[in-house]
C-alpha cells in the first residue's frame, strides 16, 4: 500500500466508521411500519403521491405534521416516487440523512477544535475528539425516534441544514485565513439556511447561532464578524421574512401558536420541567416513549426542581457567551435550537417530545468529551480515553438497538406508552392503533378490549364505535355489529360509509325493513358506495318477494324496478319483476307504467 493511498484512507477512516455504525445500528428496523403521524403524513396523504405538479409536492394537508414544510413534502414524494409504500425505502433515506448530519457534524467539531486546541498545546486532539463526539451522538438513544419514526424526517432535514450551514461557514472562514475567496462556501452555507426554511421552523435558530459562530471562532467580536461577513449574516437573517411567509399561512395552527387552550406562561412554565427532563435523557436515555403526556404547570411550585437546574445552566452560558465565547456557543447551542419549541409559543399537540433534542443533543455530548478528556488525559494510560470512547458507544448502542427493536411491532410501541402512561390523553387513538393492528394479525379477539375502551373513552367518535363493530362483524357476532354501527351512525349521521355497513349487517340478519332505509341513506350520502348500491337491490328483492307471498304484488312491483336501477344484471330482480307482472296480468290488475313506484329515482 503506498502512502498517500494509506494517508487517503486514514482520512476517510472516521466517516466511514460513522456511516457503518449508523448503517448497522438501523438496519434491522428498516422494515418496521409505519406509525401514528405516518399515517395522515404519508400514507393517507395524497400530495406525496406525484412528483408533478411541483405545487401539489411541495404541499401538503392542514394541520398535518408536514403542512408548511415543503421540502419536507417534496422529500416525501421523492420517497414514494422510489419506494411507493415500502417503509425500508423511506426509513433507508432517514438513515442516510442520520449519517450524513454525523459527518458535518465530525466536520464541524474537528475544525473547531483545531483552532482551539492550537492554542491550547493539543493540536493533535482535535480529530479524536470530534470523532468520539460524532460516534457518540450518532448512536445515542434519544436520536432514535427522528430516524426511525419517518414523518419525523423534518427532524433530519432541518438538521442537516443546521450543521451544513455552520460546516460552509467554516470552510469560508478558513478561506479568508489562506487569502482566499470564502465566496463559494458562504453561498453554500446561505443555501443551507434557506432550504432550511422548508424543512422545519427550528432553523429560526440558524442566524443567531452563525453570528455567535463567527464572533466566538472566527472574527472575535460582534462588530467585526458584521463588517468583515455582512452579506453572510444579513443574507442568513433574510430567511426570517421567508419563514414568516410560511407561517403567516397558519399550516398548523389549530396546534401551534397563542390563542390556543395552553397559555404562553402556562406552556413556558411546562417547558422548564420539560428541558431538565431533556437534559436527564441525555445523560440516561430511559424511558424513552413515541409519545410523551406531558403535565401542564399551573405555577412555580410544579417546576421549581426543574428551575433549580435550568435557570443556572442558561445564566452560565450566557455568562460563557460574554467571557468564554467558545465554550459559551455550546450553550448557546443548546438552548438556541430549543428555544422555538421550548419557549413560549405554545404547542398543544405535544409538550414534551425527544425528537426535538436531536440537534442540541450535540452540544452536551461534545461538552461530555471534552470535559472527560480534560479529566482523563494527565491522569489515565494512553489510548484508555479512546477505550472509555467505545465502551460508552456500545453502550449507547445497544440501549438504542432495544429502543428501535419497539419499532418493529406497533403492538409493542404502543403497549408500551400505555404502560408508561396508563392515563395518556390520546388512549383512546392508542387503544385503537393497537386494536386495529390485532385484528390486521388476525388476532380478534384480543383486539377486542383494546377496541371497546377506545369507543368507551370517546363515544362521540364514530370511528371508534365502527372500528369495533368491524371487529365482532369479522367474528360472525352480527347483533353486536348493528349495535355497534348504530352508534357509529348517531354519531356521524352523515357518515354514507357506516350507515352501509350497518344496513350491511342488518341485511345479514334477514332484518329487511331496518336495512333498506340504512342503505338508501348511504347511497344518498355516498352515491360512490358500491357494497351499499348492491346490498340495497337485494334487500328490495327480498322486500319484494315477500310482499308478493302476502298478495300485495303492486306494492312489490316498484321494490323490484328499483333493484334493477341499482343492478341492471341481477337476474333475480328481472325474474321477479317478470313474474309478478304476470301474475297481475292473469288476475286482470291494473298494470303499473315501467318505472312507476314510489322507489324509482328520478
């Protein structure tokens, strides 16, 4: 092997480790399924379903986890594009995006640090340290749910825009110490900040948090970071009135903003007790849970622990910022990119949710690094820091291997929120979710339970009532099914699908006369609704029949023409209107007009 090949291999060495321990570590969840948001976000979403119109991909529902993100759309529709419904695809991509934010993360760190540690006599630590910090980050278990839970792509998007953005600028700035242009890097790092803009609303942290970059690494004050890099930092501020833009839209505003249920003090109040919780997952990532139920704060004393903890850590990085302006950015970090959600604009939907410490999360594992090397380094062996590295990495590893192993069942992803949250303010959309996959299994009546407290905990929800109805349908149990789909009916009346199944059941049950108004309804409501229009024309054939067998065959001659409007080849119908005509003809009746009664539609 020659030299440079060796030196070029050395190089790609910790990349390439990055990328193959993100690789191995998210394999076997690849094919898990897709999950709660994916659902509405991907799955029932039909902008993903084109690449064209531009406009409709770039688009996405109201109210919908995707809804004002059009990057994000756009990603989602690149993916069904490749993949259509295939989970492995689209989770392969959110892999792919995890390993490529863990090399600028690399990137980012080593050339920081090699500016600091210059300074410091440990120019030759700046490489390892980076590579521990960017190993230990990318298997950490609290980064778990924004790779494997896929809407949460946008998680993984603005991230990648984050530290690409940070990554670009730094390249510039070193441009400008070699007396070169930095012009090609800083366009990239503006790049980076705008596509943020679609990617997810956390990049409002991006601006600042590159102004800090520039005074604390690269110009050494506020005032000359703005005279030697204006067009940077104005152009990276510029993005603010395309987020506004955006946001003026109100994608999600029945979730996100002021004027919801939670007050702006409430939720800041919340979010205290919320960010220490953050900051003990990323010392000790267990229970780690899809979806949090949070507690509202009423007032100091349910989050005073919390501020004891909280408010000291936000005065010493600002104190770091003003004299420490390095170790200061970490902070700054930390806390810049949790700001939006962690702050005072509420988000009623979820008040506590791990994703959102996918990024910050960066800066407490690189501030775990270089305090343990600090303490390690005149005091241990060498090469015992590079051995406590790995030992702490495959650690995380394998608590993040159990966590993503729930993914491949929504049964036990779900079960085990409700484990942890018996009370949990969405059961009843749980319960249903892992009813519904029960019964997808087969596995009736085990669905069951799950299915009755769901409709028992919000009987206004017709969904719920159909759901289980659906179920004692499929295990023959018909009485309790037309129960089930009545109340499905008086919940949503006008809900065409479940009125036909209930007149579907009632006509399984011979109850004739209760069927066909059921299905008339339905397909007044639903004139789409195959199953009923069908189901409908033999019920009146029935009716029919047996108004003939009580001698009343004028009254059954309109039951039978109006089965044969709904189906003009049931042979039945034609056979029976045929043969009551006859009948009244050989009884001298009056003979009705072809299309006469009062069934006939107009």
């Amino acid at each position: 092997m020659t030299a440079s090949l060796a030196q070029r291999l050395t190089r790609l060495a910790p990349g390439l480790v990055l990328v193959a321990c993100a690789a191995v570590l998210y394999a076997r969840s690849l094919s898990a399924p897709f999950v709660f948001d994916d659902l509405p976000s991907i799955v029932e979403n039909q902008n993903v379903r084109a690449l064209w119109p531009l406009s409709r991909a770039l688009g996405s529902p109201a109210q919908s986890s995707v809804a004002g993100r059009p990057l994000a759309s756009l990603s989602f529709a690149v993916s069904y594009a490749a993949f259509g419904l295939d989970p492995r695809g689209w989770r392969a991509l959110n892999v792919a995006l995890h390993a490529a934010c863990a090399l600028l993360l690399f990137g980012l760190v080593r050339r920081s640090l090699e500016r600091v540690t210059e300074r410091a006599g440990l120019a030759g630590s700046a490489r390892g340290l980076a590579f521990a910090s960017a190993l230990l980050w990318t298997v950490h278990p609290l980064v778990t749910e924004s790779v494997a839970y896929v809407t949460q792509r946008t998680e993984l998007l603005v991230a990648l825009a984050l530290l690409g953005s940070h990554y670009a600028a730094v390249r510039g700035f070193e441009r400008e110490r070699a007396a070169e242009s930095p012009v090609a890097w800083f366009a990239l790092a503006l790049a980076a900040v705008w596509l943020g803009v679609g990617a997810k609303e956390t990049i409002v942290a991006a601006p600042p948090l590159l102004l800090l970059y520039d005074r604390a690494f690269a110009s050494g004050s506020f005032a000359q970071a703005l005279r030697r890099h204006r067009a940077l930092h104005l152009g990276a501020f510029a993005s603010w009135l395309a987020l506004g833009a955006l946001l003026a839209m109100g994608p999600r505003d029945a979730t996100v903003g002021f004027g919801l249920p939670i007050s702006a003090a409430s939720y800041a109040l919340t979010q205290i007790g919320v960010v220490a919780w953050y900051l003990r997952l990323a010392l000790w990532p267990a229970p780690l849970v899809i979806a949090h139920d949070w507690p509202v704060a009423t007032g100091l004393s349910d989050v005073w622990p919390a501020l004891c903890v909280v408010a000291p850590l936000v005065a010493a990085s600002v104190w770091a910022c003003v004299r420490r302006p390095q170790l200061g950015f970490l902070g700054a970090w930390l806390f810049g990119i949790l700001a939006p959600t962690s702050s005072v604009v509420p988000i009623v939907s979820e008040l506590a949710a791990e994703r959102r410490m996918y990024l910050p999360l960066a800066a407490i594992v690189v501030a775990a690094v270089l305090a343990g090397h600090s303490l390690l380094r005149a005091r241990v062996p060498r090469g015992a820091f590079a051995a406590l590295t790995a030992a702490a990495a495959l650690a995380l590893a394998v608590t993040s291997a159990a966590r993503l192993e729930l993914y491949r069942s929504t049964i036990t992803l779900w079960s085990q929120v409700l484990e942890i949250y018996p009370e949990h303010r969405l059961r009843d959309r749980i319960e249903t979710t892992i009813g519904l996959e029960l019964a997808r299994e087969q596995r009736l009546a085990d669905a069951l339970p799950h299915l009755q407290r769901a409709a028992d905990l919000r009987p206004s929800a017709a969904e719920n009532w159909a759901n289980l109805a659906r179920a004692h349908f499929m295990m023959g149990d018909l009485e309790k099914a037309a129960v089930e789909y009545r109340q499905a009916v008086e919940a949503n009346p006008i809900d065409g699908a479940q009125r036909g199944n209930l007149g579907l059941t009632l006509a399984k049950l011979q109850r004739w006369q209760e069927a066909e108004p059921e299905l008339e309804r339905a397909l007044e409501l639903d004139p789409g609704n195959s199953t009923a229009r069908t189901v409908l024309a033999r019920v009146l054939v029935h009716l029919g029949e047996a108004q003939v067998l009580a001698g009343d065959l004028p009254g059954a001659i309109p039951r039978f023409q109006r089965a044969i409007s709904l189906d003009p080849k049931f042979s039945a119908a034609q056979q029976d209107l045929v043969e009551t005509l006859m009948r009244m003809r050989l009884k001298g009746a009056q003979m009705p007009a072809v299309g006469e009664g009062p069934h006939t539609p107009s």
